[in-house]
C-alpha cells in the first residue's frame, strides 16, 4: 500500500511539473509585459507633451488679454 500510495504521489507531482509553463509562454509572458510598459511610457509620455502644450497655449493667451488690457485706456 505505501508503494502505490509514493508512485501515485510521484506521478501527480510529475503530472504538476509537466503542466507549467513551456519557455515559449514564458517570453511570450515577457514580451507581452514589456510591451505593455513600453505603451504606458508612450502615454506618459504624449501627456506631458499635450500637458505642456496646453500651458503653453494658456499663457499665451493670458499674454494676449494683458496686452489687451494694458493698450485699452480705462473707463473713469
């Protein structure tokens, strides 16, 4: 009986090692990860550009009203 029992446990735990994951999933795992990263960056990276842009374009326009506001004579 505790023959069978050590071959059946040895033959699950063969059975378990068998079923992990080959190599090939493995990097596939590895790339998919990678370029996941490589994606967000890219968008982190387009949002500073756009963020920066759009201040850019706020105090351009905050230039413009105090020119604006500067060469308009005031009301007594």
């Amino acid at each position: 009986m505790k023959k069978l029992f050590s071959v059946l446990v040895i033959a699950g735990m063969a059975a378990l090692v068998a079923c992990g994951p080959s190599a090939e999933e493995i990097a596939a795992k590895a790339k998919a990860t990678a370029d996941s990263l490589k994606a967000i960056a890219t968008a982190d990276s387009l949002k500073a550009v756009a963020t920066a842009d759009s201040i850019a374009v706020a105090e351009k326009a905050k230039a413009i009203e105090d020119s604006i506001a500067a060469a308009t004579p005031k009301k007594k």
